[in-house]
C-alpha cells in the first residue's frame, strides 16, 4: 500500500472501488442488458442517418450527442420494423412473438370475444377484429427467460400491455402502466412555471439507475428495460431546453411562416417544445450510460436505443428541403407505420456499422437469450431469430436476408383492417375490404412505396400472399368479415374516410403528398 501514502484517502478509496466494480462487472461473466424503448419515434426522428445516401432519414436541428455517442460506437440498424402500434410492439418485444400469433394486435378496451362491436364501425365495409387484452399465461417474457441464466430484470416506465409485470419476471417496476402517468401537463395549453420532471423521464431514470447499482453491488447480471413516455405526443421539456430551440433559426422561421409567437403557440403545434423533449431524452440516456462506465461495467454490457412503432413528426419540415421518406404513419403498415430507428452497442457489437438486413421488435427475445449465454432454439413458439451474430460482424446468409417477417393489423380504429408481409427486397400489403387490388413493392428501391409492381410480377405476389395467408392461418390469426349491415354512405361521411382513401390500396402509381419524396 506504499503506492497510496501520498494520495488523499478519498482517492484511494475512489480507486478501490472502480476496482472492486470492475471485478464485479466481471465476476458472472454475464453480460448486462440495458433496453431504452422510445414512444412513438419515427425512423427519421433523430440526428444519427438511418440511411446515409438520404438526407431526410434523419432529424435537423435536433440535438443528440449521447445516442450520437452510441452510434459511433455501435451499429446502426437501417431495416429495423417495429409495429404500427405502441401496445403491440411491447408484446412483440417480451414474448418474441409476431402479433399474429400473440393475438395483441391493438390496444382495445372492448370485452366482446371476437369482433369488434364499436357502434362507430357497424355500417363499415368489413366487421373488424378485438384484439387480446394481456399477455397469454403461457407466453415466456424476457425477464422469464433470463431468469433461469441467472439474471435480475427491472421494466421502468410505460407497460401499456395490461396485467402485472411482477407476474411476469419483473422485480422492478411501474405497474400497469399506460401512456396517462407521461402525460403531466394534460389540459394545459402552455408549459407550466416549473417544469422538473416532463415525461417522467427524470425520476424514470433515476429508479433505472437505482436498480443498476443494487445489481453491480450485489455482483448479478441484469436486464433493464427504460421504456420512456416520450416521444408521444402531449410533448414536454425542460424551460431551458425550450428556450434553445425557441431561438434555433430553423425554429424561428416556423415561427414566423405560421404567424406564431414563441409565447403564446399551444405546447401541442410548439416544435421548440418537441425538439427539446428529444434532447432531454438524449440528457437520460446519456446519464444511464456516464452511470455504467462509472459502475465499471461498460465492457460487459449491451445497449439498445429503439423505436416502437412508426410514426410521422411534422418537424422534419423545419428543413424545407426535406419531405418525408416513408408513407403514411402510426395505425398503418405502410413503412412510415413500421420503421424505427434502431442502435446498438455493446461488447462484440462491431463499431460504427451499418446493418442493412431486415430486422424486427420479435427478435430481441432470442437475441437477449444468446447474449445471456442460454440457446434460444429452445425458445418455443416464437417468431424471432438471434441477431448476436450478425452484430458481432457475422455475414448474414440468404436465409436469413430473405426470411418473412409478419404484421397483422385486422382493425380500423385510425386506419383499416389489412395485413403485410416482408420478404428481403419485397413487401406484400393486403387490404381486407379491397382484395381485388394485389398490393407489392420493391423497398430496396422504392423505400417510399409509391409504385405498385403486383401486376408486373404476379408470381411474386401470388408466393408471397400464399405463404402469409399460411402463415397467419397457421398461427390462429383473427381476420375481419365482410359486413352484411355495410352502408356506403355511412362509410364515407366518417371523418376519416379521406385519410383511410387516400392511404388505402391503389394501382400502378400513387401521387406523392405534399410532404412526401
């Protein structure tokens, strides 16, 4: 101990104790799991490219330098799908299962068994679907899976699935939460005085950060997942981070093209507001990750920052050379409903690489196992495959860049019941209430999905609607019934009987909106 008798004993034990986290961070040999789950994000919703040759895949003005941070040091996922809603994109997620087979294809309140009894749709074209209302009892969770490996696992935030996460594996966590405790400036048109903690993310954090060090202290692998109520709407942040953005040039000139004043536009419509709440999420992450390189576990443990469901943030347009990538948004399965961002970092994760294969919210489930050490061929009934390979810089074979990947949305609710499926280059849509119409693109070269090649290519079409109808049959998917009671005129008095037209099946070649490309 010479070494030490001319340092200040609050050195020594400073060193002590980097050395001693270090030793336990190591001690299992397990590596820990950190997941950052965000709300309602689109794939072009940050500052990292999701694709560089496309200037509009990410966010102007936005400031992230954490997730930058992580992207530089990890891998970025150009072809990440999530669901077209936040509720079953969480099922997804925890049971590895396709939304199709879990049978939680949307966030319902209805009890009835099987269709969807909403006095809104009884006039309709077709008599949609309900949707499971919890997790199946025999459905394993990642914290279940992790379990028997050895691991501790916290779900912090939003749950949105119904039912008790202590009941499924969780030893930490919220509850039954839905988007509601996020909300903490519901009703109000403007900001309040003070603002400490928007979105919850501030105290989220802190119970995340909580559970980390109980875990290291007590030498054990964890799984954590932050699942963060921003970016949903009902957008929220720090006063001083607004007051950044309010003054950002790009902000300014929306201010002044809209004809609003910085101190009396709604919090809803204010994009000063929605940048800021991108930038407080940024300040967490970032004090997540400062967190576990101080616990000395940054070598041996995975991070994840991902998207939920698809989405559309009128933001994009601050840049007015941008225009939006993908069509459509939440609610469809267009790829502006599907796409989200997606990065990852971590032990072998190969640095600063792009991964272009598709990948999907189903996949984390085997993906965790096999980081945990465990086999996730022994997985039963799921749809996902381990990406731990392919991140660690393994070449994807043909198999797996031309696997199917499943969505299933039999309901109306912001859009219509219709179901997709993507194959490699290829994507198949299928609208219920217009069958006549074959639906198929190339999103390797038409990302925006705006020409329809189904009748250029009908054996493509007819394999693939095939194999997703098997599909779908085979796992007990529900699908909607033409409607005997359907009243055209009904039908198109709805107020979303436009959006439901215009983003619906179409021919040949659709006309681009005014903020698309």
């Amino acid at each position: 101990m010479k070494v030490f008798r001319s340092f200040p004993l609050w050195i020594v034990l400073t060193i002590l104790c980097g050395a001693l986290a270090s030793f336990s961070a190591s001690a299992s040999g397990k590596p820990n799991i950190v997941l950052f789950y965000i709300d309602d994000w689109a794939w072009n919703g940050t500052p990292v490219s999701m694709d560089a040759s496309m200037g509009n895949s990410r966010m102007p003005a936005l400031q992230m330098p954490n997730l930058e941070r992580l992207a530089s040091q990890g891998m970025t996922f150009r072809n990440a799908y999530g669901s077209p809603q936040c509720s079953p994109a969480r099922v997804s997620l925890q049971t590895g299962q396709s939304a199709p087979r879990s049978g939680f294809t949307v966030y319902l309140g209805s009890k009835e068994p099987y269709y969807d009894k909403k006095r809104e749709y009884q006039r309709f074209p077709l008599i949609p679907n309900v949707s499971d209302l919890e997790l199946d009892e025999d459905a394993v969770t990642i914290a279940e899976a992790l379990k028997p490996l050895g691991y501790a696992s916290a779900h912090v935030g939003k749950w949105h699935m119904r039912g008790d996460p202590g009941k499924e594996g969780y030893v930490l966590h919220d509850g039954n939460t839905n988007n509601n405790p996020g909300n903490t400036q519901a009703g109000m048109r403007r900001m309040p005085e003070v603002v400490t903690d928007p979105k919850l993310m501030f105290s989220i954090t802190e119970k995340a950060i909580g559970f980390m060090e109980e875990q290291v202290e007590s030498d054990k692998p964890f799984y954590l997942q932050i699942s963060h109520y921003a970016m949903h709407a009902g957008r929220e942040c720090l006063h001083e981070t607004r007051d950044k953005y309010v003054k950002h040039p790009l902000v300014q000139a929306w201010y002044e093209e809209n004809k609003k004043d910085p101190e009396t536009v709604s919090r809803k419509a204010d994009p000063a507001i929605w940048l800021g709440m991108g930038e407080d999420l940024d300040g967490r992450i970032g004090a997540v990750l400062d967190k576990i390189a101080e616990l000395g576990i940054e070598g041996n443990t995975y991070v994840i920052v991902v998207g939920d469901n698809g989405y559309r943030h009128e933001e994009l347009q601050l840049e007015p050379s941008l225009k939006q990538p993908l069509h459509a948004r939440k609610w469809w399965l267009w790829d502006g409903g599907l796409r989200v961002p997606m990065i990852v970092s971590g032990p072998d994760v190969k640095s600063g690489a792009v991964f272009t294969g598709n990948v999907v919210n189903y996949d984390f489930l085997p993906t965790f196992v096999d980081w945990a050490g465990g086999d996730p061929e022994e997985l039963e009934d799921i749809d996902g495959v381990s990406l731990a390979g392919y991140m660690a810089g393994e070449e994807p074979n043909e198999a797996f860049l031309n696997r199917n990947l499943y969505f299933h949305y039999p309901h109306y609710r912001n859009s219509v019941p219709h179901s997709a499926m993507i194959s490699g280059a290829f994507k198949l849509i299928h609208f219920y209430g217009r069958p006549e119409i074959p639906m198929l693109f190339d999103v390797s070269v038409d990302i925006g999905e705006v020409t329809n090649i189904a009748r250029r290519q009908p054996q493509t079409h007819k394999k693939m609607y095939d194999g997703m109808m098997h599909y779908l049959e085979g796992v007990g998917a529900r699908f909607p019934k033409v409607n005997p009671e359907y009243d055209p005129d009904v039908y198109r008095e709805h107020k979303d009987f436009e959006r439901r037209t215009m983003w619906g099946p179409f021919e040949g070649r659709r006309t681009l909106e005014d903020d698309e490309i």
